[in-house]
C-alpha cells in the first residue's frame, strides 16, 4: 500500500453517506423476562448509592457510612436475581467436552441427570434459604435501622427462579430433544 493510497482525501459526499441510515435494527424487548428487568433496577440503585457514596466522599469530605452497605446489599440481589437470567439463557459455566465423545443416547442420559441435579439443588438452597430467613428474624442492618432479612428475600427469590427456569430449560431440553451440553452449537449460532 504506497503513502498516496493511505492518505488519499475523503470527500464531503463520502463524509455525508456514513451517516446514511441503514434499516434500523428493530427493538425486541421480548426477550427479556422479569428477573431481568429486576435485576437492572436494583442494579441501578446499587449505582447510584456508590456514586453518593464517592459524591460524599471526594466531593463533600464527608462521606456517608450507609451508602456502601447499601450497594453491597444490592449487589447480593443483582446477583441472586441475575443468575436466574444464567439459568434462563443456560449461559452458567459449564464442560462439554464429554458429550463429544460420548453415543447420542448416553449423552442425553447424562444431559437429563444434570437437569434433575440442577433442579434438586436449587429447590434444596431455595429451601435452606428459606430457613435462615426464619433464623435472622428482623436483624436490623449496621448502619440503618432496616430489617436484613430483606436482602436474604433477594436471594430467596433468586434461588426460586433459578429453580423455576431450570425446570422450564429441562422441560425444553427434553422436547427439543438435546442441551446446551451436548449441541453448544446449536445455543451459540455456530452450528449450521
């Protein structure tokens, strides 16, 4: 490539058709269920009380102690609320090397026992959180006179809907006929 061809003028007209519209992509908010949309509005809080915690604090000189228990607080419902989304979108990590070597009808066996383990042990931790809940009673936080047990409710109802949507991705599983772990192609895009 010569120095004319990398520094060759652009033209007005070239300038004006980059900012052409293409067809707009459309807006699909369909795809987003409700633990998504909770998950973003406490994420949200959670954003706004670290920025009045740094306000506070490099602005003010005088931060406030409430606003960092606060954003760990929700950070704990983001993610119990957000892993439902993983669950939903069966984005958690996982290994499936195995599937590839392993006969069809094996690999959908193993598929269908980690299905139910999947579905046992989010109804056993919905269960235990269930429990500490009951335990904590109305344990009030650190710094503000508010119950914590609301906090353990976030993970409550995450664990919940973990447990919700594995039941639903088990039940697709089986009508499809295959998972994720055995056809990531399919889950990804890449297979053809």
């Amino acid at each position: 490539m010569s120095i004319a061809e990398m520094h060759r003028q652009i033209t007005a007209d070239e300038i004006a058709h980059t900012f052409e519209e293409e067809a707009s992509p459309k807006v699909d908010l369909g795809v987003y269920a409700f633990e998504d949309w909770l998950a973003l509005a406490i994420f949200w809080v959670m954003a706004l009380a670290v920025f009045l915690q740094f306000f506070t604090r490099y602005v003010l000189n005088d931060s406030y102690a409430w606003t960092e228990e606060i954003a760990t607080y929700c950070l704990i419902g983001v993610v119990f609320i957000g892993s439902s989304m993983c669950v939903r979108l069966s984005r958690h990590i996982q290994v499936d090397l195995v599937y590839r070597y392993l006969p069809h009808l094996v690999a959908r066996a193993l598929s269908t026992v980690i299905d139910v383990i999947r579905i046992a042990f989010f109804a056993y931790a919905t269960r235990l959180v269930w429990i500490y809940i009951q335990v904590i009673g109305d344990e009030p936080m650190t710094t503000i006179n508010f119950p914590k047990n609301y906090v353990y409710y976030a993970a409550l109802l995450g664990f919940a809907l973990m447990c919700a949507r594995s039941v639903q991705v088990a039940i697709e599983n089986w009508r499809q006929g295959y998972s994720i772990l055995e056809r990531p192609g399919a889950y990804d895009g890449t297979e053809g």
